[in-house]
C-alpha cells in the first residue's frame, strides 16, 4: 500500500529536513508555501521596536508519496529535520493513496489500446 506523508514544517529547516530524507534515499516530494497557525494563533514579532501580532505564520507543506515499509523512516526524517524544540515546529499527516498514476506511463497504456494491431 501506499501512504502520502504531508508534513508542515518551518521554511528555514527546509534544507535539514531534505538532507535528512536524502540520507534514506527519498528525493521525489512536492513543496508548497503555506499560511497557517497551529495551537499558538499565531505569534508576535518585534518591527521597528514595536510588537506586531503575526496571525498566519509561513510554512512550508511537504507532500511525499511513499510504500508502506518507508512511513516511519520518513517521519523519523522529517522530525530529525524540522526540530527546533520551540511552539511551530510542525505536523506531519499520513494517509492512504487510493491509486498513484503517472501521467506519461499512463498516456502510454492509453495510446497503445487506442491505436489498432498492425496485421
């Protein structure tokens, strides 16, 4: 079966974290800049020596589509990454993958039942 680890972590552990999933030899993820909050609502940050209330922090989504037997190698990965022992370091989310179609290979199967034998 195949699962679909999504993981919210923060945009400077991008870098630890590939370097992680690199070392168990998961390269193939899709990255997305992301707003959200989590439990904190939010954070307050210092401008120009006053406090400005951040509502939605910037974040980055990971989406990797892995098999079974990678899942907990992946999360370890990903948590070895993204950990800063702070409020925001992120969650991650597994699912199940109904069907992983690859647009070209399935193009392919496509064309070949389209196109009659040849005699």
């Amino acid at each position: 079966m195949t699962k679909l680890i999504i993981a919210f972590i923060r945009p400077e552990k991008l870098e630890d974290v590939k370097k992680e999933l690199e070392a168990i030899g998961v390269y193939p993820m899709t990255i997305v800049e992301v707003r959200g909050r989590g439990e904190q609502r939010g954070i307050t940050l210092m401008y120009r020596g006053h406090p400005v209330r951040v509502d939605l922090i910037p974040k980055l989504q990971l989406e990797i589509i892995v098999e079974d037997d990678m899942v907990d190698k992946v999360i370890e990965a990903i948590v070895r990454g993204a950990y800063t022992g702070r409020p925001g370091d992120g969650r991650i989310i597994v699912l199940p993958v109904e069907k992983n179609i690859r647009i070209r290979e399935e193009y392919e199967k496509l064309r070949t039942r389209e196109q009659p034998p040849t005699p």
